[in-house]
C-alpha cells in the first residue's frame, strides 16, 4: 500500500509539472509564476501572456491530459479484459477506422474540415462495432482469440481503405499527414466541447468494471462462480475502450503506443496487476504523459510544431519489443 500510494503522489506531481510546463512553454515562454497566477485568477502576467495561457494553451493542454488518460486507460480495461499484455486499442480496429473517417472527410470533403472529428469518432466505433458483432456470433462467443482475429481484420480493412483514398488523390494527401501522425492543435474548446460526452461515458464505464476486471483476471471459471459474466464483461471493456480510443482520435489523431505502453510501466512502478489501482493510475500517467510529450514537440523546433505522434512511437517501441520478446 506504501509503494502504490508513492507510485500516485510522484504521478500526481508529474502530472502537475507537466501541465504547468505545458501552459508555460511553446514559441513564446511565460513565466512559471505567471501562469500559476492567471490560473488562480490572479492579476499577474501581461495582456498578451494571458491570452496565449486562457486561449491558446489552456485548450490544448486539457485536451492532452484528457486524451492521455484516455488512451492509457483503454489500454488498461482491454489488456485485462483480454488477458493479453498486448492489446490496446489498435486491437478492436478503433484506429483504423478512425483514420479512415478522418482521411475520408480530409480528402472529399475538404470544405467540410470541421466534421473531421465527427468523421473520425464515427468510423472508429462503427469499426469496434464490427468487431463486436463478429466476435460475439457464431461458435466460442467473445473468446479473446476470436475478438483479436476480428480486430485485425478490421484494421486491416479500414487502413487498406484509407490508403486506396490517399492513393486516389495525392494532391490532397499533404493535409492528412498531421491527422495520420497525431497530434494537438490549439484551436480552443470547440473540439472537446463535442466530444466530451463519449469520454465521460468511456471513463464511467471503465471505471465500473474495475472490480469485476479484478474478478476476470482469476480466470472465467472463478469470474463465472463469483457471480460475473466474463463475456458480457470483455463486451463492456470493449465498448468503453472504443469510446475512449474513438474519442481521442478524433481529437488527436492516429496516436500510436500510448495505451499499450502505460498500464505496463504503471504495473511495474506499483508491483501489482489489481485494476483498482492500475487503471486509475494509468489515467494519471497517461495524461502526464502525453503533456509532457506535446510540450516537446512544440519546443523542440519553436516556432515549427512537430506532431506528437512520433514521440510516442519513440517512446513505445523499445517497451513494445521487450514485450513481445517476453510474450514468445
């Protein structure tokens, strides 16, 4: 209880620092104590500074911290759910669909910019759809086998798809580039404004089946004896995982490793595998992560911002490998 209770004050503060640094740093710098100040209300900080906190940094920076958490946390349900150390989102097709919703929209309807996340948010559930439908038909009925077969299926359907549409008109594929890289722009509270009830829903029901994923992970005979329902518990994990990964991709874009690396690393910090702790924490780590990452992108080539997406494959791949490496 010691170790997990450290493991959340050190993500709490990085989480904190991470906002902080967010607000304050980018191609014009405000002074940490400045930024404290225009939070709290206070009268601290030049006209010019408070705008660029309120109106371009304080959006963006909650739209990381809301999509850190939610892919992270994605990740968390569905690795229990499917007893799989593997899975995240990528495995119930939410992110090939998504970019194909997204690319669809970028490419035919180019006047139409604004539908992109709605585009995006529908064909990543419409994807995760399709993958329910087909793993809970027929012979072993949402078996984790069959519900990872039929995610790669779809994934490999909607990617096929959105290259064919950037393949068909190249001219317009420069505008897709930043979606497929993933990545946050500051473009205020439109974008989280619409979206924000498929990630209330998302994290509500994640956080519902915390204590019955603890029951899972005993095995489905022991679930089943304890009174839960494994299958109907791998659908709902499923279906709030979808929501949360189809949210964040409307937001964000094609943001790869995230939800596959953080559950991993937040078990290991607090040598447990209980849900009741791995998820939650990993809503923390996630968030902090991702600011952290979109900060650096921002300052990295100042005034040039770089897609995040890149720093989390960076980050991703060597802990992706060590994983596989210990699966087989």
């Amino acid at each position: 209880m010691a170790r997990r209770t450290l493991v959340y004050a050190a993500l709490a503060v990085a989480l904190a620092l991470a906002a902080v640094a967010s607000l304050a740093l980018g191609a014009v710098k405000v002074p940490f104590g400045e930024v404290v100040g225009i939070l709290f209300g206070g009268q601290e900080g030049t006209d010019a500074n408070r705008q660029i906190v309120e109106t371009l940094r304080l959006p963006r920076t909650a739209e990381a911290l809301v999509v850190g958490a939610a892919l992270a946390v994605a990740g968390a349900v569905l690795q229990g759910a499917l007893g799989n150390p593997l899975a995240s989102p990528d495995v119930i097709g939410v992110t090939g669909g998504a970019g194909f919703g997204a690319i669809l929209i970028i490419i035919l309807f180019p006047g139409s910019i604004a539908l992109l996340p709605l585009g995006a948010l529908f064909f990543g559930l419409l994807a995760a759809a399709l993958v329910f439908a087909i793993a809970w038909s027929g012979a072993n009925r949402g078996s984790t086998g069959k519900v990872i077969l039929a995610g790669i299926a779809m994934l490999t359907l909607f990617t096929a798809g959105t290259t064919s549409l950037l393949a068909a008109f190249p001219e317009r594929a420069p505008s897709a580039i930043f979606f497929i890289a993933g990545g946050l722009t500051s473009t205020g509270w439109d974008q989280l404004g619409t979206i924000w009830p498929y990630f209330l829903v998302g994290f509500l029901l994640a956080a519902a089946l915390i204590r019955p994923l603890d029951r899972l992970s005993l095995g489905d005979d022991v679930a089943a004896s304890l009174g839960s329902r494994p299958q109907a518990i791998r659908l709902a994990a499923a279906v709030a995982a979808a929501l949360l990964a189809a949210a964040s991709a409307a937001i964000a874009g094609l943001l790869g490793f995230l939800g596959l690396v953080v559950p991993h690393v937040v078990r290991m910090a607090g040598g447990t595998s209980s849900h009741t702790f791995v998820v939650p924490a990993s809503a923390l780590a996630g968030a902090g992560l991702l600011a952290a990452a979109d900060t650096l992108a921002r300052v990295l080539r100042a005034p040039i911002e770089m897609p995040v997406g890149p720093f989390m494959v960076v980050l991703g791949i060597p802990v992706f490998l060590w994983l596989l490496r210990k699966a087989v």
